[in-house]
C-alpha cells in the first residue's frame, strides 16, 4: 500500500487549520484566565463583606437591651437622688 500523498495546496489548507485553532485556543485560554481572575477578585469581595456583615451582627445583637439599661439607669439616678436629699436633710 502507497503512503497517502497529499497535495500542497491540502498540506497548506491544513498548516492554516492548525494555525486557526492554535490562536483560538490561546483566545479562548485568555478569556479563561480573565473570567478566573473576575472570579476570584469577586470571590474575596463577598468573603469581606460577608466577615463584615458577621461582625456587624455581632456588634448589634444586644441592642435590644439598651431600653433595659436606659430604664436602669434612670432608676439609679432617682436612687442616688433621694439618698442625696436624704443626706442633705439630715445635715452630714
């Protein structure tokens, strides 16, 4: 059996398709490599905001006892304001 023999004008077409799909690869390779790279700079962005959100929840998760110490307080200043008057009734 002969070896295929291919004409140059075929050999040429092939080299070229060769050729084509080398570059697309490369552009298709690139466009991988930015599309990671978004992906990762995204990526980090919510794991900040997420830590963020995280300590935001831990900073606020008693503020619900504000009015609580609010009414306290003011309990311990009417306290400290009677012993105060009592104190000066009895001239000490």
């Amino acid at each position: 059996m002969a070896p295929l023999a291919l004409s140059a004008g075929v050999t040429a077409a092939w080299w070229v398709a060769l050729g084509v799909l080398l570059v697309v690869a490369l552009v298709v390779w690139a466009l991988l490599e930015v599309l990671r790279r978004a992906v990762l700079d995204v990526d980090e962005s919510v794991t900040a905001v997420w830590t963020m959100g995280k300590r935001v929840a831990q900073n606020t998760q008693t503020t619900y006892l504000f009015g609580t110490t609010k009414a306290r307080g003011v309990d311990l200043l009417e306290e400290l304001q009677r012993h105060a008057a009592l104190r000066e009734r009895s001239g000490a």
